[in-house]
C-alpha cells in the first residue's frame, strides 16, 4: 500500500505532466497564427468558423447518410467504411446500390430493380447489372466480374450510377422519410460527421438546397475532380418525390447524358428550379495527399474528402479520434490540421523522381502559374524552365508564389494559357505519391515526372496565417 503523502505526491506529479501535455497539444495545434489581411475568408465564411452554437442545429437523427455502393466491390469496401464510422452515426446510414446483399447487419438496397423489365434486359449499359443478378443467382464471386483495365471498370460503374442516381433519392426518402438532411456518398468518400453536422446546421432545412461536388465557378476546373457528394434539404428532398413523374420523365435521356450528377443537376435544376449551391471547399474532391494546400481553403473546415485511399482514412479517422477524445479539441477539422498531420513531417528537401504529376493536373489549374510573355496580366510570372527539371526548380524558386513544381520529360497540357510545357508550376501545395515511370500524354510517349517543394517558403507562409478558430486558444 502507497502512503497517503506519496499518493498524493503521484497525483501532484501527473496533474503537472498533464497540464505540461495540454499545454505542448494547445502550442501545437495553435500552428498557424496569423492571416495575410488580403487572404481573410469573407466575413460569412469567418463566422462559419465559428465553434459556436449554429442557428439550426441539426440532431443526428435527422441526417441521412445514403452511400452508393457497388456490388462488385461492396464486401470489402462497406465493412472497411463502417469500421470508420462512430458507432452512434450507424443508423444514419443507407446502403443503396446495384444488387440486394447483407453485409452484415446492415442490407444493401438494389436501387435498380424498379426500372421495367424489358429495360433492363435490353439496355446495353445495363449489361454489367445483368451479370451481376446472374452471378448472386449461381452464387458466384462478384469480385470475378470487374474489367481488368481499372479504367474501364471505372467507365462502367459510371454507366450504372447514370441509372441510380434518381432512384437512389425515391429509395432513400421511403426509407427514411422526411428527415433534415440527406447527404449522398461513394464509399471512398471520407466524411467528417462533427463538422458535418455543424456545417449544415447553418442552413435552413426548410429551404430548397442542393449542394453538390463539384460545386461553383471558383472550384478548378468543377466536372474534372473525382468524386462525388451531394445534399439535399428536407424540402428539396420532399419537392422532388411529389413530383411524381420525374423520374420516369428523365429516363429517357439517362442514356445520352454523360454521369450521374448530371442527370440528377438538370434533373432537379429543371423540374424543381433548384439551382445548385455552394460548397466548396467543405466538400471537395480531393484527399490529404493531393489537396491544394495554400490560400483560399487553409484555415477552412472539411467535411468531405473523395477517394481516399484505405490507409489515408484510417489514418485521418485516427487524428480526428484523437483530437476530440484525447485532446479534447472541439474546433473543427480544417485544412491546416491536415497539412500538420500529413504534410509537415515529410522531408521535402529534395525533389522526387517519377513522383505524381500534381502541378499539372486540370484539376490544379487554378494554382498553375503563368509564365512570362503569355497574355494577361504581367503581375507574378515566372521564367520558363522548360529545358531541365533543375531550370524548372530554379524557375519556381524565383517566382513569389511558386511553392511546387513538376517536371514531365515531355510537354503536358498545364489548362492554361500555358501551352503545352514540361515545366509545371503551381501556387498551392500538394504531396501526390510515386507514379512510376508510365504512358504519359496522348502521343502515348513513355514518360515520368520529377517534383520539387519549397516547404520552408510554405511554412513560412503557413505561420503567418491566423485561422479564426485557433485564435481563442
Ligand atoms: C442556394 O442557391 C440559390 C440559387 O443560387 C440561392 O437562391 C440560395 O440563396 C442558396 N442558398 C444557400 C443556403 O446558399
Ligand atoms: C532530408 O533528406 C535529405 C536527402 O534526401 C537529407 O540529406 C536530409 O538530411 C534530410 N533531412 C532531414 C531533416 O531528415
Ligand atoms: C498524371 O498522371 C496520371 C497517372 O498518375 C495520368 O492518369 C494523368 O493523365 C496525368 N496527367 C497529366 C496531365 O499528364
């Protein structure tokens, strides 16, 4: 038995370790602390920020999560999700899809099986869901069925979503009727519930909203991002299933229509006069790796990211596990937190062979910076650095806010007014990860990608920003 006075001295010992602890974690997480005046989000977006009480808090209860599932891939993608996800959010879940399974406790709901008969067998894009009632009917290993060619299983499970999506808002709806929210998502998709909840409980449910990935004109290059996201309000949601017959209505262009999304955005923005609404960069299409860190989304929360790789969702559900469980960290996820996380400890010194072409990408076109003598503005331009990785390095080096290049061994389009060019060079920073060496450009050349960080310039611009919710601290 310990004395009581040595006891007592252990207590002392761990209330002062504990309070050094909280104090290291507030220091930590206070990184970064001020904001370039001109960077300043809007002031409505500043008081989104805000961890405080929102106008129309929304219970757990009333948000629908529906995740588009794919039978091929189902069996391993759903356990791995659900693993992810608190356990108190589990029935908000609806697992919508292209073939009736039990995973578990949970089931999979066929969101195709009300088309008429005659439809789905005769549908050439359909023939993939015909395969797969075949297949459960003899009992054979979905997984067989999936192309080869990763791409072309990507274009057909396209060809299914073209055909769900509608149904997936009938189903969803008469599953869980006349809920708050309802909130559509692939099974990459990384979904931050606590910012979630506060982030739609700024929004009146009463109003017809849409929100929808890829969102608005300051989004890059909108259609090109991956993944996919979106939100309907109560009443958008309840506007939609009275008007009984859109759905069948718009069968008849799903074909020719070129995703999904786009035949549920003119679905909804013809029939129901609901435009869509903003929201980027909550939702976006990105994961930690290929985000565009930098001005603009920094110091902003996140409430979805898209094809997140397993390894990356685990570990960004660890982080946020430990945030609020054991630092007890109430202030939302942002940006910034996950550059801490996933960025900040790499050694960026050098640059990387046959590392991702991420400065070059339409989707970073936003941030891909001019050159010299390209029509426009004169303001930030840098040198062209077409002639070797280490003219393209030195080319980011002297330009003000060159903060990542990439070097493709031949000319890349940079979706610009750049034309085509080797030397990439971008505003915003991302990770990407090793390619290898592989086909690159339509000439079919084999080709690879050098990529380059100026990551002291970047934290140096990093410290200097103050996000509003880490001010308080
Ligand atoms: C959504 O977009 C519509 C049309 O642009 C707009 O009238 C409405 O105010 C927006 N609502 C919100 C909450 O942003
Ligand atoms: C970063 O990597 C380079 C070589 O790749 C090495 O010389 C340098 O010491 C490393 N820096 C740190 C902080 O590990
Ligand atoms: C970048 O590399 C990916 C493969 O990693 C390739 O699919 C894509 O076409 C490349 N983008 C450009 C602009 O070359």
């Amino acid at each position: 038995m310990l004395s009581p006075r040595t006891h007592r001295l252990r207590i002392i010992a761990r209330v002062v370790a504990g309070a050094v602890a909280m104090y290291a974690i507030a220091w930590v997480s206070g990184f970064p602390r001020t904001y370039d005046d001109d960077e300043l989000p809007s002031d409505a977006q500043r008081k989104k920020a805000e961890p405080t009480h929102t106008p129309h808090h929304v219970e757990v209860d009333q948000i629908v999560v529906a995740i588009n599932t794919h039978a091929s891939d189902a069996y391993e993608k759903v356990p791995r999700m659900l693993l992810l996800t608190n356990t108190i959010y589990h029935d908000t879940l609806v697992l919508l899809g292209d073939l009736e399974m039990d995973i578990g406790a949970f089931h999979v709901h066929d969101v195709l099986d009300r088309f008429e008969m005659d439809f789905l067998s005769t549908q050439p894009d359909l023939e993939r869901y015909r395969a797969q009632l075949e297949a459960a009917r003899f009992s054979l290993d979905l997984r067989s069925l999936k192309e080869l060619d990763p791409r072309k299983e990507v274009e057909t499970m396209n060809k299914l979503d073209k055909y769900k999506y509608l149904r997936m808002l009938e189903r969803a709806w008469e599953l869980r009727p006349d809920r708050a929210w309802y909130v559509f998502v692939d099974m990459d998709t990384f979904l931050v519930r606590s910012n979630l909840m506060a982030w739609l409980g700024e929004y009146d449910a009463e109003d017809p909203i849409f929100f929808v990935n890829p969102p608005n004109a300051e989004s890059p290059d909108p259609f090109g991002i991956g993944g996919t996201t979106f939100v309907l309000s109560h009443t958008a949601m309840r506007n939609f299933i009275a008007e009984r017959e859109i759905i069948s209505k718009w069968e008849s262009s799903i074909a020719d229509s070129a995703s999904g999304i786009d035949i549920l955005s003119s679905a909804i923005t013809t029939e129901l006069g609901i435009v869509s609404n903003m929201s980027w960069p909550a939702i976006s299409g990105f994961n930690p790796y290929t985000i565009p860190y930098g001005p603009g989304l920094w110091c902003e929360e996140v409430v979805a990211l898209h094809s997140v790789p397993p390894e990356l969702a685990t570990d960004i559900w660890r982080l946020q596990r430990d945030r609020e469980e054991y630092q007890h960290i109430h202030d939302p996820l942002t940006f910034a937190d996950l550059w801490i996380r996933f960025l900040q400890h790499e050694n960026l010194s050098q640059p990387r062979d046959e590392w991702d072409n991420l400065s070059s990408g339409s989707d970073n076109a936003k941030w891909n910076i001019l050159f010299e003598r390209v029509e426009g503005d004169e303001e930030g331009k840098a040198s062209r650095g077409e002639g070797s990785w280490e003219e393209c390095r030195d080319s980011c080096n002297t330009n003000q806010h060159c903060v990542q290049f990439s070097y493709s061994s031949i000319a890349m389009p940079n979706f610009n007014e750049n034309e085509e060019t080797r030397c990439h060079l971008s505003s915003s920073m991302r990770l990407g990860r090793y390619v290898g060496s592989h086909r690159i450009g339509g000439g079919g050349g084999e080709g690879t990608w050098k990529s380059g960080w100026r990551k002291d310039k970047f934290e140096h611009w990093a410290r200097n920003q103050r996000c509003k919710t880490q001010q308080n601290k």
